[in-house]
C-alpha cells in the first residue's frame, strides 16, 4: 500500500494535474484544427479567386470573339451584296450585248 501511497502522492498523478495536461492537449489540437481549417479555408478562396479569374477571362474571350464573328459575318454579308451587284453588272452587259 505504502507504494500506491507514495504514486498516488507524485504531482503527475494529481486528477488536477492530469486535467491540466488534457486540456493542453485538447487546446493543442483545437489551435491545429483551427489552423488547418483556416489554411483550407484561405486555399478554397485562392481556388474560388483562380476560378473565378478563369472565368472572367473566358466571358472577356467569348465577347471578344462574339464580337469578331459578327465582325466576319457583316463582312461576307458586305462581300456577297458586292458580289450580287457585279453579277446584275455583267448581267446587264450581256443583255445589252444580246
């Protein structure tokens, strides 16, 4: 008994002192939780920032290739309205001819 007595007596083995170590431990791990959370919350930003700089550039990519095509299209329609109007030219001339 005499050997129970004299652990039971040792500081570490206080209910005060053990408590006191778990709880460090608990706040160890709840600051690393913290930190982890916080870290993939800051890495979910940075991931939603790239995405959405991606984005952006693909709606300033669509614009300006919308933009484009309607520049093409306007073109060819300008290009066929020439076309149209020499064939009534050469049209006119064979009919003179005739």
């Amino acid at each position: 008994m005499e050997s129970e007595d004299s652990t039971a007596e040792h500081p570490f083995f206080h209910a005060e002192a053990i408590a006191d170590s778990l709880q460090a431990e608990l706040d160890i791990i709840a600051a690393t939780t913290n930190a982890e959370e916080e870290l993939y919350a800051r890495n979910t930003e940075v991931r939603c920032a790239a995405t959405s700089a991606a984005f952006k550039q693909m709606q300033v990519y669509r614009r300006r290739r919308k933009e484009i095509l309607k520049r093409l299209i306007k073109e060819k329609k300008e290009y066929i309205e020439m076309l149209k109007d020499k064939i009534n030219e050469v049209d006119k001339q064979l009919k003179r001819q005739h």
